[in-house]
C-alpha cells in the first residue's frame, strides 16, 4: 500500500512512518519545507488543497492526517489552525484527485469529550464543552470534503500517548528516574491514555479494515487515575513518588501538555473493542515496561 503522511517528523509520525516501513508500505512524507529526500512532497497547509498537485499524489491508497503538536492555552489561533486548516488544505487536495484514496486517517482527540468529571464516555457521546472541544469538533468536520468524495475517513480520537520519546511521559520521566515524582493534587482525575505502540498497531489495524468510518478512540480500556499512573511509573524506574506536585510546579516542568494530566475523562474504546482489536497491553504497568 502506499501511504502519504503528514506530520512525519512528530513523535507519532516517526513513529508511524518507520511502522509502515517495516509492514512493505510505501510512504510519501508531505513536508512544510523544501524536500530533502526523494521520499517526500512539500506542501503548505495552510494555502488551499494545501498547494498540492493532485497528481503528486498518484496511486496513493491512504491519506493519513496527523497532528501530534501539544495544547497550549497562550496559542489558541495557532492550535485551530494547525489543526483545522492543515485538514481542510489535504482533504480537498484528496477529494480533487482523479482517482482519490480509499481512505483517510485524520488525526483527532479525546479533547472532543472534554472534562467529564471522570465520567465514562465512548463514541457515541456528544462533544463536551470549552475550547478544547470546539477545536475537535472543528477539526473532525474539517475532513468533510474528502468523505463527501467518498473517502473512507476515519477520525483517531487520540488519548495520552506513552513514549519516553516525548510528550508527557518524555517529560515527566527524568523527574521520576530523580525520584521527585509525585501525584498532582488529589490524584483522582482520570488519565486515559494509550502507548505509542499500541497507537501504531491500531493504527494499521484500521488502515485495513474497509468496514470502519468515523470516530474512533485511541485509548486502552484501562483508564487509570493521576495516583495510579504516578504509582506505576515509580514501579517502572524503581523509585519512591512520595511528592504532591503543585498545579504550578507541574505546568513549569511539563509545560501545556499538562492539561492532559489535569482533566479528568474516562474515555473507552468502544469501537475497537467491538470491531475485534485485541490490545497488547491493555493495563498500564504492561504498557510502561513495554515503551521502557
């Protein structure tokens, strides 16, 4: 298969570049700068159809649409547009091909559901409210023009992603392997999460599944609260967590990727439960040593 990628120098795209490799895909890196390399295309985001001709895209099977870049409050304009516009551009440069892909996986989050107090959702819930949903909701409707061309689009509703690469479990690592890890407040808000390669093995799980549309959640069905997590990941690098971690204390270290450790919703995989994806570690003491 031949698959063209976005985002393809993040945490999830190298990842998931270097996943498809190894399964005989073929991959075309779509690029913001000058290509380096005869493995990608540049485009634009933010210019229409992305300023991509159609026909450098040519037997191309699946279109993935990935953007791992964190949530950071003082950045709103940056966020909806790196999300929304980037969408919309490759969307429309898919649905003007003349013979357009089988399908798209278009990056989303679990941000569509909010802060649910913990509260157990699938995918069948509404969005919930706030800016951070909005932006998802605007995101997932920005793939619009590739389904009305009859792309099969499915929408990854990402959760935490594991990696010590990077993201949250990148940054909190070191202050953990020093032993001054702890629990933020109370520890009682909900994470829901995922382990990078988990993502990726569910990733192609539904590059090749022609039956799956829409909104599907990249979470594992164990969603662990801040107190668990902080005790497993003590346990992984074999040191105490005895600390409380300030709201502040925690946003200075880790920056905005903090606001995925601070709401709290129990966010399930309902659809890839269903759709008989079997996990390969599910609970978060498995995950952990499996991505140390």
């Amino acid at each position: 298969m031949k698959v063209a990628v976005t985002g393809s120098s993040g945490l999830i795209g190298t990842a998931l570049v270097a996943a498809l490799r190894a399964h005989g895909h073929e991959v075309i890196r779509l690029v913001r700068a000058a290509p380096a390399a005869g493995d990608a295309i540049a485009w634009d985001p933010r210019a229409d159809r992305g300023a991509l001709d159609p026909r450098s895209l040519g037997g191309v099977a699946a279109g993935a649409g990935l953007a791992d870049k964190r949530w950071t409050p003082g950045y709103q304009a940056e966020i909806r547009n790196s999300r929304v516009q980037g969408t919309r551009a490759l969307a429309a440069a898919l649905a003007a091909m003349a013979t357009p892909p089988g399908v798209l996986l278009s990056g989303s989050a679990i941000g569509w559901y909010g802060d649910t107090n913990g509260r157990e959702v699938t995918e069948s819930d509404p969005p919930g409210s706030g800016f951070l949903s909005e932006v998802v909701r605007d995101w997932e409707a920005a793939a619009g023009d590739a389904s009305r061309a009859g792309i099969r689009v499915v929408t990854l509703r990402s959760g935490v992603v594991l990696s010590p690469k990077g993201g949250i479990l990148g940054r909190l690592l070191p202050l953990f392997r020093l032993g001054i890890g702890g629990r933020i407040g109370t520890g009682h808000q909900v994470m829901s999460w995922i382990g990078l390669s988990e993502w990726l093995a569910a990733a192609r799980f539904l590059l090749g599944r022609d039956d799956i549309s829409g909104p599907v959640n990249l979470t594992t069905p164990s969603p662990v609260s801040n107190a668990e997590f902080t005790s497993a990941l003590a346990a992984a690098v074999h040191r105490p967590a005895v600390m409380l971690v300030p709201v502040p204390a925690l946003r200075l270290a880790v920056g905005g990727v903090s606001s995925d450790i601070l709401s709290s919703a129990r966010v399930l995989p309902r659809r890839l439960l269903d759709e008989g994806y079997q996990f390969r570690h599910p609970d978060i003491a498995g995950t952990l040593a499996a991505e140390l």
